[in-house]
C-alpha cells in the first residue's frame, strides 16, 4: 500500500508593530515609537485565532520583539498559553550588523531575560531582524544562552540579510548543526538551475501569485521534507496608518523613488495576506504544523 510522506511546516511569526520595519524607518526612527498608535496586539490575536480555527493542534513559533514584549506581556503569555512557542526577535529591531559588539550582546540578553520574565520558561531560540547575522553574530547569539537560530536566508539579492558558513556542517531535515548545543533553522527558500529564489514568508508572499507560491512549497517539501515560512502580524492588516513619500523627519534625505519602492514593498497586497494565509493552511492541512524546537526535538529523536 502506497503511504504518503509526513511533512513538517514550521510557521515562524516576527512579532514587531508596522513602523518597526526596516523599510519604514526613514519615516519612523526608534525614538518616534512610543508616540506610535500599536496595532500589533490585535493582529496577533488575530492570527492567533486563525489557528486556532485551522487546527488547535497545530502550533507556531512567535518570535517577540523585546520592545512589544515590555508594554504588551500580556499577549506574550497569551500567545504561550494557546500552547505556541515564544522565541526572541531582539529587544530594539536594529539591523545588528549596525551594533558593535556590546550592544549587540545587551540587546541578545535582554529580550532573552524579559522573554523568560514574562513566561516563566526558558527562552531556545533566536532571529535576527531583517536576518541580519554573520559567523561572528552567530558565536554571539550562542554565547546568550540560546540554542537555535533561526535568522539564515540563503537569498543574497537583499541587502540587509546577513552570510554564514554552512558548507562544513552537519545537516539533518532543514537544520543545520553548528557546534553541539546550537542548531541553525535556515528560511526555506527555492534553489532552481543553481540560482536561489527567496520563498520564504514575508513580502514574497505578497508578491507572488497564490497558486505559484502553494506550487513552490509543495517543491521545498518534497524535498526537505520540511519548510519553515515567516511573516508579521502587520501584515494581515490592510488598515495600519499610511505614510507619504514627502513625509520624513527632519534633516532626513531619501531619494523618492526609494520612497515609493519601500512603501510599495511595505503595503503590497496588504488586504489579501489573512485570506492567502487561511489558503495556505489549507491547502497543506495534511503536514505537521509545529513549533521550531519540537522540529528539532524530532529530529533528535529520530
């Protein structure tokens, strides 16, 4: 009798607010959040609620940044008592490429520490914003106490996303074991005629025709058995505040065609995200959808 392989989906939320964004930080800069109307304790309801509709058995990993964490604890052990995984996004959402090393080693410890305050669990893993890690970052991220990473896109087109050394490491699934206790979860891209295509989450998913991107995901999971997306509350939320293209902080310089182009890859698609969310669930209802650290358990065992 012909048996049909169990794939596993790793659904990884990024939990930060719409002006926390990279491509929005020429209009909102960090000391401009607090004065910010937050929209992100909704959403993530909403998402929560989603699944819960789909399949209550069917969990994801919430990777909280420290700064929502401190004024929405709350939601954090919400999120945690639906039986989802809580990991850390960083406390500020600063590229961290962009830190020196006591920064970054403050803000790791930080969101870690808050994250374990408000849970009352221990804190695995990690993500980078805008994936923004390197080797050395990594050794960094091991030093706070994690044990898994999840901040690698093997998309090099992008700007903002950091590079590591994977070739000399042990693989097993979609992970990627750098030392003894710390493993690497890579965003799941595509790999066609050698060329990496990113298919990951995010505003990729957006972009591509539903059917396209359900067509590429069946290819990853035929593969690795596995995939592991990524998206952020805000982006099942057509109606957050919209910035103009002339409207910048003072003293602030940005090209206008920059402009349009990060407002457009910001609120591209925006009101069909919850919709070909709830599709996507759908059409791979078949596979595991679980928590990042039950993956790797699993691999373990196995």
């Amino acid at each position: 009798m012909h048996s049909t392989k169990q794939t596993d989906i790793l659904l990884t939320i990024d939990v930060e607010d719409w002006f926390q964004v990279e491509n929005l930080r020429p209009w909102f800069p960090p000391y401009k959040w607090e004065h910010q109307t937050c929209r992100v304790e909704n959403n993530t309801m909403r998402l929560l609620d989603l699944f819960d509709s789909f399949n209550p058995a069917s969990k994801a990993t919430f990777f909280v940044l420290g700064w929502i964490a401190r004024k929405f604890p709350s939601m954090v052990r919400e999120i945690q008592s639906r039986g989802h995984e809580i990991a850390s996004h960083g406390e500020g959402h600063l590229l961290n490429a962009h830190l020196d090393e006591a920064t970054l080693r403050q803000d790791l410890e930080t969101s870690k520490k808050r994250l374990e305050d408000i849970t009352g669990t221990g804190i695995h893993g990690y993500r980078a914003p805008n994936f923004s890690i390197n080797d050395h970052i990594l050794t960094l991220i091991k030093r706070a106490g994690y044990s898994y990473d999840s901040s690698y896109n093997s998309f090099d087109r992008h700007g903002r996303y950091g590079k590591i050394s994977t070739n000399e490491f042990q693989k097993k699934g979609i992970a990627i074991k750098l030392e003894e206790k710390f493993t690497e979860l890579p965003i799941s891209n595509l790999s066609i005629l050698n060329q990496t295509i990113p298919w990951g989450g995010g505003g990729y998913f957006r972009l591509y025709p539903p059917a396209l991107f359900t067509k590429g995901v069946r290819r990853i999971l035929s593969r690795e058995n596995a995939y592991l997306f990524y998206m952020h509350p805000w982006e099942i939320d057509p109606k957050q505040p919209k910035v103009a293209t002339t409207r910048l902080m003072k003293g602030r310089k940005l090209d206008q065609g920059k402009q349009i182009l990060q407002r457009w890859r910001h609120y591209l698609n925006l009101d069909k995200t919850q919709q070909r969310l709830k599709n996507l669930l759908t059409q791979f209802k078949t596979s595991n959808f679980i928590t990042c650290t039950q993956y790797l358990k699993n691999l373990m065992d196995s």
